[in-house]
C-alpha cells in the first residue's frame, strides 16, 4: 500500500538534489561552488520548509494519509431531523484508511455487514473532489454512485467542505432525490484525535458521524468492489 507523500517532502527532496548539483570538485580534492570560481557573490540558501505554509487541501490530505492502514469505529453525532429509516441504527460504523497514492485517499465506511459505502478524495487543480462510490455486493455499481463535489474555496488543514456538483444534480433529478440536490458534504480530521463526517442541507438537515482516532482497531473486510473482495 502506497502512502501519500505530502508536498513539502517533495518540494524538500528537489531543494536538496539541487543544492547537491550546485557543487564542483577542485583538483585539489576542496569543495567549490560555481559563483566562487567564476568569482561571483555566494546566492542565498534556499528558504527553509514551513510545514504550516503548505495548502491546506495538502495539509489536510497528509493528516488523512498519516492514518493510512488503520481501521476506527464511529457513532452517529448528529442527526436532525432524524429519519425515519435511519440505516445507521443499532449498526457497528467503521472507517478504513484503506488506500493512500499520491493525489487520492479511498475511505471504505462498513455501516454493518454492509460493504457498499468508499469515500473517494481526490488531489484536484483546483482544490480536492469528494465522491461516494456505491456497490452491490457483486460489486457492480449502484445506480447513485460517485456522486459528491469540489471544494468552494481553501478550506482548512482541518476541515472541507464539498457542494453537489452539476453531474450529481443532475443524477439525483433523474432518480427522484430532490432533497439531495442542495447537499453539502464535509470532513474533519484531527490527527491522531477525532475523524468526522458530515451532510447539511439548508432548512436545518444535518448528520454527522464521528470517528474516535485515539484508538485504532482491527481492519475490516475489503469494501464490495475491491480487487482482494473480488478474489
């Protein structure tokens, strides 16, 4: 399993390979730079890293990445008005880091036996998209899969926020899901604290899970749709 690389290792690794580069070797075995030997001022040392200067899209995905691996159980927070036929009722939640490459982090959520919920995050141009990816059990995709939205603005090292975009508006029209039309998704990391997952809707509908990071447990299943649930 691949981990994200945060950018600033990135970033560090080029400064250091080129600040390696700009050395030669005298014949006398004495380490001299360029500049020195054409007689040149020294150039300034690069700027150090500042890990808090980072985009907080990247920030936030090297806090979800940090869990890569670990498995945590939740609770329903928050949910009002509660529905009637709350499928999270009486059920076991459960949250996988399970997949971590660069740019993207794929969060299985088990509610039960139930296998069919993987939230998908993607490293955008623009920000991060978070999508919903709904299987059968055969793993065949529901027909309300990957649904979800960009982030609107830079949002926090420790919370996104994702509006419904126009594909997903236009999926729940054609499915008869008006009231999801309006969504909002957000999430919350807290390193090594507390995970939450969150839906509002404007006129007061609002449902969070939270996750409790302090205390990791043992993996769950794959995710209906997996590769190693497939074999």
């Amino acid at each position: 399993m691949k981990t994200f690389l945060p950018a600033a290792s990135v970033l560090a690794s080029a400064l250091l390979v080129a600040a390696c580069a700009g050395q030669v070797t005298t014949p006398s075995g004495a380490s001299a730079s360029p500049s020195a030997e054409l007689g040149l001022p020294e150039p300034l040392a690069p700027p150090a890293i500042d890990q808090a200067a980072l985009a907080p899209v990247d920030a936030f995905m090297a806090a979800l990445a940090s869990h890569c691996g670990q498995a945590f159980a939740g609770k329903v927070r928050v949910d009002v008005p509660e529905a009637p036929d709350n499928a999270f009722a009486g059920k076991a939640l459960v949250m996988h880091v399970r997949e971590c490459r660069a740019g993207e982090i794929k969060i299985p959520f088990h509610v039960g036996d139930d296998r069919s919920r993987t939230w998908v995050l993607t490293r955008t141009a623009a920000g991060l998209r978070l999508k919903h990816d709904h299987r059968h059990e055969d793993g065949t995709p529901d027909e309300s899969t990957m649904y979800g939205g960009d982030t609107a603005d830079a949002g926090t090292a420790r919370r996104q926020s994702f509006p419904v975009d126009a594909e997903s508006i236009a999926m729940f029209g054609r499915l008869g899901l008006a009231a999801s039309v309006v969504n909002t998704w957000a999430i919350e990391i807290d390193p090594g604290r507390q995970f939450v997952y969150e839906l509002s809707r404007p006129g007061g509908r609002l449902f969070q899970v939270e996750f409790d990071l302090t205390k990791p447990i043992a993996p769950p299943p794959p995710p209906w749709g997996s590769e190693a649930a497939a074999d």
